[in-house]
C-alpha cells in the first residue's frame, strides 16, 4: 500500500481530478447498464472511482440505463 493511499484514501479516477472517491462505478456492457454505488471495499481494477461531484454528473450513451445505490441519491 503507498503512503499516499494511506494518507488520502482513493481518489476520483477522472483525469485530473484530485478528490476523494465516494463511489464506484461498473459497467455492464451487455446490458448497456451503470451501476453505481458506495466506495468498493477494494480497489477493482475493472472499476471506477468517483468523486461526489462526477457521480453526480454521472451521464451514459443514449439507451443505457444508470442504477444509483440509494445512498448516493440526491
């Protein structure tokens, strides 16, 4: 583990984006369907995290559909 996790926690996987990650993203491609959720227990490679402000933001292609855990429901 780095120190800087260690100091910091996760931060947001956005490009140049230096905020705490508060959720994380999956995708199901087969599905067309984003799910998002609180901060993964683990750092999955095969998922994004994201700060409250991208999460929020959070927008899919045109007929996908995006399930937001209802914690992170504003």
């Amino acid at each position: 583990m780095s120190k800087l996790w260690a100091m910091h926690g996760r931060i947001c996987s956005k490009v140049g984006c230096a905020r705490e990650a508060v959720a994380t993203l999956t995708y199901d491609y087969g599905d067309q369907m984003a799910a998002l959720g609180p901060l993964g227990a683990a750092n999955d490679p095969h998922a994004h995290d994201l700060c409250s402000p991208h999460s929020e933001r959070l927008s899919v292609p045109a007929g996908w559909l995006i399930v937001r855990h209802e914690a992170l429901r504003t």
